[in-house]
C-alpha cells in the first residue's frame, strides 16, 4: 500500500512539472480576469509554447496588448497540453492555451476570443489551424494589412463530440442584407464588394472605382467592433441565416467632416443619411462578397432581379426602355412625367421600380407602394407599355451622387433611358436642378440616357401641367405625403380616383413609425 503511495504522488509531481503547473494556473485563471474594450470579461489566459517560437511569443504579445492577462509558460514538447485539451489533430497548431473553460489553439485573434465570451458557446474551444501568414504573431509586417502575402485564414471552434464549424460571424443590419442582395444579383455592377477607405476617397473625390468605372455612391458596411484582417467570416441577418461570406481586408473609421460634406452635400449631422449611417456602427470593413448561402433572396412582390427584369424586356420584344425611380405612391405628376418620357424617347416601354428596401419614420409602407402601382398596371394607365420591377435598395439621401447610382442600377436592370427629377434622392432641396445636370454631365457616357425634368405644378385656370418655378399648386411626393398626414383633402391634380381609392382602404397604416 505506502509502495502505491509514493509511485501515485510520483506520477502526480511529474504530471504538474510536465504541464508546467496547470492546475496551478488554472485556479489562478479562475481568480482573475480583465475587461476588453467592448466591457467583456475574460479571464486570465494561461498559455503553453516552445521556446524557441518566436511568433508564438508575438501571440502572446497580442493579447496582452489588448488588455489581457496572460501566464506564458515554457515547455520543451507541447503536445502532452494538446492531447489532455483533446485538441483535434487538423487544428492543432504551435502553441496552445486555456481561457477559463475553453482551449485555444493557435493564433486565435482578440476579436474571436471576445466573441467567444460574449457569446459563451457551448463548445470546447476555437482554434486557427496551422501558422496562416497574416495571422496575430505571424504579420509579416505589423502596419501592413494588404500585404499579397497574407494567407485567407478561418476561426474554427470545436466540441466535445468532435464537431467543427466556422466560429466567426457578422451579423448585419437590414440595409447591408438589402446591399448584399444587390450585389450578389449583379444590380451594382461593376461594383462586387463593400469599400475599403481607398476606394470611398476614389469614389468622392473622383467619381470612380479604383478600375476607372464611373461609381458615385459609396457602398460600406458598417461595424460596431473590430474584425481581423484577411479573415473570412460568414455575413448573417437578425434571424441567424447565413447570406454570404466575406474577406476582411481592411477595417478603419470614417472620421471626416470633409468626406460626408462631399457624399451628402452637408455635415448636418440631423440629416437622415448621416444620421443612419452613424447609428449602424462606429467602424467599417472591406472585402469581396462570396459563396452567397441560400437561393431566393426575393421577399416583396414584384421584385425582380437584373436576369429576371431582362427575361421580361425580351419577352415584351422592348428595345427601348424608360426605368422610373421612386419611394412614393404614383402622383399625377409622376404619370405626366412618364408619359411624357415615352413620347419623347419613342420608347418601348416603361419600367416602374420603386424602392422596397429600408425606410424611414414617415416614408410610405412598402405594402402600399406596391398596391399603388400595381393599380397603375390594373388601370392600364400607360396602355400595356409599363411593367412593375421594385427594387429591394433604400435611401440614402445623397443627392446628384445617388441619382447617378440609381440610374446605374436601372441600366443594370435592362433600360435604356431613366428619368431624373429635379431633387432625385434629396433631402430638403439640398440638390438643384442645375447642378444634378451639371453634376451628369462631368461624368461621360453612362450606358445610359438620363431624361431630365423640371419643377411640376398645376395650372388650375389652363387645367393643365406644366414646367414652371411657381411655387403654387406644385406636385412632388413630399406635398402628397404632407396632406395624408394632416389629414387634408387631396385635390384631383395631385392624385387620380385610383390612388384616392388606396388612400381610403389604407386609412391610417400609409407610413412607417
């Protein structure tokens, strides 16, 4: 029995030197711990490398840099921690660590060991399999985040029963999914990703792509934390389904007054673009979009993509098409418009595309949008030359820029012609006339010809329409909305008897709270 004895406690002693006094480390991993940026508690790290690793020893260094705490313990041969932390032989890497309950293997990034804690799964723990280049600990060089030789990495987190899946997620607003869609679909054509500040500044101070393709509207994607660069990540919405994936390649902050004066002719920070696109995140990432995960991104009627709005062109046999724009119910201003759109340009047909995206407080219920227009159709306004393509993009409020952009996104959808109003996608009358036109004219041939028109307004003596700088008796979308909201009668020359009709069976639900 004291022969049992004294070969058990042996065999316990070198147990404790050969781990270099893990359970030692453990306790005092439970005793402490430290708060990262985002308020999140992590406790003490307790970690297991050669001495002879020197990006091993940079790892450490990078969590220590990020608020960390971190026991860095020697050993001639790591692969006794490996096997008691059942670490799986395809993810095992140089060095290996233990955070509370859970190993980390390899050169795990802060911002994945914050999510872990976050979160707190329940799985065994996350890991960076083998020594990708780019990796925390195996920069190349450490201010260099595009350098051609980082290597694409993922996180991976496994369980007990020998599960392993992608660790690493971003979960993204609404309008991103609505970006997404339109970017996976080819509407935003040339364009195939979310920008880099490289490319905002191009697009702002040029009106190009980083290619030389004319490009107006800067795309982003908003973050509220910190993502690693040249790292894949699947991209997922408020309902946990995966859209894509995307390749961080760079992540920064859009600090300017200068840059937003330039995207929004304004730096009032009241207005709705700016004032959206604050509230969405305090940081931004880049990269290419990828492996797009589900088939049918449709969700609204009607709504098309550029393949399918093509199909309906052929089979209309339309050569020349008018693409109309608008986040309002048809006025008739709006039908004078296209009507006069269509005589002017000879046109085949007319293409109504209303936006569905994302909308503010008081914008009209993308329900109703699609009723009125659907009654445009039933009515046979435009006698059988108009099809109805809505459009899942939102507002920015940018003015000439995105003017451009949504004539660029109807040309992507098969028209030839597109009409652009006086204040197309302003705010406020931040936009004139003169300077939309000026603005598309700098800009070449865009594949596509813009129709430009004037302030409408009613001549109630004549009864007719005309292009005039009166302000009385004006038609626009803001006057129509103005008049449901305080409840006033709407006078036949801003709406025919079909949209009245909608208005009634609508009664009070027309715009969003």
């Amino acid at each position: 029995m004291a022969f049992k004895k004294s070969f058990f406690k042996k065999n316990l002693l070198k147990t404790l030197l050969f781990s270099g006094f893990l359970i030692v480390n453990i306790f005092n991993a439970e005793k402490s711990s430290a708060k990262t940026q985002d308020n999140i508690d992590i406790p003490k790290v307790v970690s297991y490398r050669s001495a002879s690793c020197g990006c091993c020893k940079k790892w450490v260094n990078h969590l220590r840099q990020n608020g960390l705490e971190v026991v860095d313990n020697i050993l001639e041969d790591v692969s006794g921690i490996k096997n008691q932390y059942k670490i799986p032989n395809n993810l095992r890497s140089c060095h290996s660590a233990k955070i509370g309950t859970y190993a980390i293997e390899g050169h795990v990034p802060i911002e994945s060991i914050t999510k872990l804690f976050k979160e707190k799964p329940i799985i065994s723990g996350i890991a960076v399999p083998g020594m990708p280049l780019g990796s925390p600990g195996m920069e190349i060089n450490s201010h260099d985040s595009h350098s051609h030789d980082y290597e694409e990495y993922n996180v991976v987190s496994f369980s007990k029963n020998g599960k392993i899946k992608k660790f690493d997620e971003i979960v993204i607003d609404k309008y991103a999914e609505s970006d997404i869609k339109q970017i996976v679909f080819g509407t935003y054509n040339p364009l195939d990703r979310f920008m880099s500040l490289k490319e905002i500044k191009s697009v702002l101070n040029k009106n190009k792509l980083l290619d030389g393709s004319v490009w107006t509207l800067p795309i982003v994607l908003p973050v509220n934390k910190r993502f690693g660069i040249n790292k894949n990540y699947n991209l997922i919405n408020s309902k946990k389904k995966i859209l894509c994936s995307i390749k961080v390649d760079s992540f920064f902050k859009i600090d300017s007054e200068e840059l937003m004066k330039e995207w929004f002719s304004t730096n009032d920070l009241s207005h709705p673009g700016i004032k959206s696109l604050i509230q969405r995140g305090r940081y931004f990432i880049s990269g290419k979009i990828s492996r797009p995960q589900y088939k049918n991104f449709i969700f609204q009627k009607f709504e098309v993509t550029p393949k399918k709005s093509k199909e309906l062109i052929y089979i209309k046999g339309w050569n020349t098409v008018i693409g109309f724009h608008t986040r309002n119910i048809p006025h008739q201003g709006h039908i004078f418009i296209q009507k006069k759109s269509i005589k002017y340009a000879n046109a085949d047909g007319l293409m109504l595309s209303p936006a569905v995206g994302q909308k503010k407080k008081g914008d009209f219920k993308n329900e109703m949008l699609i009723e009125s227009y659907s009654e445009v159709l039933r009515s046979k306004t435009h006698y059988n030359k108009a099809i109805l393509c809505c459009l899942d993009i939102y507002s920015r409020y940018a003015g000439a820029r995105e003017a451009v952009f949504t004539a660029i996104c109807r040309k992507n959808l098969g028209c030839s012609h597109f009409i652009v109003g006086r204040d197309h996608t302003g705010y406020n009358n931040n936009s004139s006339d003169k300077d939309l036109r000026k603005f598309f004219s700098e800009l070449g041939d865009l594949g596509i010809e813009i129709i430009f028109f004037d302030k409408l307004g009613f001549n109630s003596r004549t009864k007719r329409y005309t292009f005039t700088q009166n302000t009385k008796n004006i038609i626009s979308g803001s006057i129509v909305r103005s008049l449901i909201k305080q409840k006033k009668k709407i006078p036949n020359y801003l709406l025919d008897k079909y949209q009245q009709q909608i208005i009634k069976k609508w009664k009070k639900k027309f715009f969003y709270d």
